[in-house]
C-alpha cells in the first residue's frame, strides 16, 4: 500500500492519504454546497500561466529537464526543442528510465518527439492539465458531472459528482473521474487510464495503476484557477509526486479548433482512417 503524505500544504493539508482510502478524497460522495465554485461564468475560457509544474512542499516533484539539454521554446528563440528528462531522478523507477533512455536518443538523433497535441491524440491525465500550447480550458458544470474542455480538438473530460469509482471501470484515454466540491474547489480523483498516453510533455510512460488527484480551486476574486495534484504509479515512480499549476480567467467564446488542419508540414503520427469514407 502506497501511502500519500501531504505534510502542512498541498492537496490534503495535514492529511496522510493511502491510495486504497481513496473514497475519502473524491470516490466517496460529498454533501454538494449550496452554491460550488462558478468556473463557467459567461464566455470564460481558462488559460495557462504557470508555471508548468512547480514543486509542492513534502512530497518528489514532476521530472524536469536533463541539465544539459535544456528546453526552449518557440517564443524564446523562435524555434522549439523537444523536452530531454533528467534520467538522474531518483523518484523514476528503473523501468520508466529504461523506456525514457532509448526514446530521449532516438529524438537526440532526430526522431520526432511525438506528444498528444501534436498528434491529435487524447492528452490523459494529469497531461491535460499542464501546458497545451495557447489553447484554453473551458468548464461546463452540471448538479451530477462537470465537463472539462480543452479548446485543441474540443478534446472533453467527464468528472461524476458525489458517486464513487466503478468496481472494474475499462481504460481509456481519459480514464475514470469521479469528483465533489470543498469550498471554492473541485477534488477530482482519476483511475482507469489506458497506457496510451504520457504522464507530461516528457514522455514519461506509465501503467494501467496510474493513479491521479486533483484539486482546481478558484481565487476569492474568480480570475485565478490553481491546480493541485498528486500522481500516483508504482511502475513508473518510486513515490508518489506532487505539483501545481494556474490558469488565468479571460473573457472569449470557444470557437472550433481542428487539430489536424493545423499539422500540414510534419508527420506527427496523426491517426488516419485506413480507407475513405466513399
């Protein structure tokens, strides 16, 4: 049993968590507030500000760059560099360093560093929630299930409120939410993810156990989202780690963005239907 230590902030403030009492994170059903957190006020879309991920006090943080391979994006130099991991982190295990080794050489030799918003594929989870170039996330909120949307593709996650996990729910891209509201947040627990996507822009791997926890909580003056989460794989980390993240409140509609249109240039291993439609 991995247990899940908060220490004084994060997620749990001064709560241990294992991951089999889940239900007493998001599994479990919460008394809704008479008014939850509003995060989809009138034409809002939610954009990123940053950091990507920054560090949570008492728990690993996310993979970062290998110092000498240091990540540049197109608005630095106007020309993108695809992320390298920093092998020597102690938290990945040796199978996760296996796997990220060969893939780190090949795109050192000139592979394609093939990433989800690139190739038109479901991003996962917790890879949704870190940096989707500018496209935003908009929210629709329901009394059972809470919508969240990521502008590329209007690629959709579900959250289920105030029910628990399914016995035995089937992987799939975006796995299995179930959520409830605290105060001004939304705690989101996800399991049930298929193995078909990454857990960051690393391309860090990860197996069918891959466990995640959110808390999206919005400022006293509604313009700041910040997202909280620890992340949970026992083939892929030593322990669980934890980070955190903001959006930013702006006003526009969410209009229809193809993702494939966009990728005219490159052969980012888009899915492609095997014959026509006629």
């Amino acid at each position: 049993m991995r247990e899940l230590n908060s220490g004084k902030s994060g997620l749990f403030a001064g709560v241990s968590v294992t991951v089999a009492s889940v239900a007493l994170i998001a599994g479990a059903a919460a008394q809704p507030n008479a008014a939850p957190p509003d995060f989809s006020s009138d034409y809002t879309a939610w954009y990123h500000t940053g950091p990507e991920i920054g560090p949570m006090p008492g728990f690993p943080g996310p993979v970062h760059d290998d110092p000498a391979f240091q990540h540049v994006n197109n608005t630095d130099a106007g020309q993108a560099s695809y992320r390298i991991a920093d092998l020597s982190d102690p938290n990945l295990t040796q199978w996760a360093k296996d796997i990220m080794k060969k893939d780190n050489d090949e795109v050192l030799h000139g592979k394609i560093a093939y990433l989800a918003h690139q190739s038109c594929t479901p991003a996962g989870v917790p890879d949704f929630d870190m940096v989707r170039g500018a496209r935003p996330i908009y929210f629709v909120q329901t009394p059972k299930e809470v919508l969240l949307i990521w502008a590329g593709d209007q690629q959709v996650r579900h959250v289920y409120l105030n029910v628990p996990h399914s016995s035995n729910p089937k992987p799939s891209w975006y796995g299995e939410s179930v959520g409830h509201y605290e105060g001004k947040s939304l705690v989101i627990d996800t399991i049930g993810l298929n193995t078909r996507t990454f857990v960051d822009e690393y391309r860090t791997p990860h197996s069918d156990k891959l466990h995640v926890q959110e808390r999206w909580t919005v400022s006293d003056d509604g313009q700041t989202l910040n997202i909280s989460m620890v992340v949970d794989d026992p083939a892929t980390f030593n322990k669980p780690w934890a980070g955190t993240t903001n959006f930013r409140r702006r006003q526009g509609p969410m209009i229809e963005i193809a993702c494939a249109e966009n990728n005219e240039h490159f052969d980012f291993h888009i899915p492609v239907a095997n014959k026509g439609d006629f």
